[in-house]
C-alpha cells in the first residue's frame, strides 16, 4: 500500500477540526453581520460558502485519495 500516513493523519484531524472551525467561524458571522454595510456582508458570506465548500470537497477528495492511492 503507498497511501502516506502522515498525509492521512492529517486528513483525519482536519475532518474533525473542520466543523469547529465552520461553527466558530459562522457565529463570528452572525455576531458582525449587522454591523457591516451591504456589499461587506454580500462578500463575508459568498467567502464564507465558497471556502466551506472548497474545504469539504478537499478533505473528501484527498481522504479517498489517499486510501486508493491516486
């Protein structure tokens, strides 16, 4: 087997560390939303989507990856 260890522990914590950091980060959205004028709040939650998204399709596509060794 060639998968990498190290590259799969790593992909492990970050499965678990991912939705504290998506739950921290959305409610210092929520907290700061109201404070911040139209095209701010337009961006934060665009960004927001696209990195969660980006972020899962990572850590799925490297874990599966990884244990068929692609």
């Amino acid at each position: 087997v060639l998968s990498s260890l190290p590259l799969q522990m790593m992909l492990y914590f970050n499965v678990y560390y991912f939705p504290v950091w998506c739950l921290a980060e959305g409610t210092m959205l929520q907290l700061k939303y109201h404070l911040l004028p139209p095209h701010y709040q337009f961006l934060l939650v665009s960004a927001f989507l696209i990195l969660s998204v980006a972020e899962g399709s990572r850590l799925y596509l490297g874990y599966v990856g990884n244990l068929q060794e692609k």
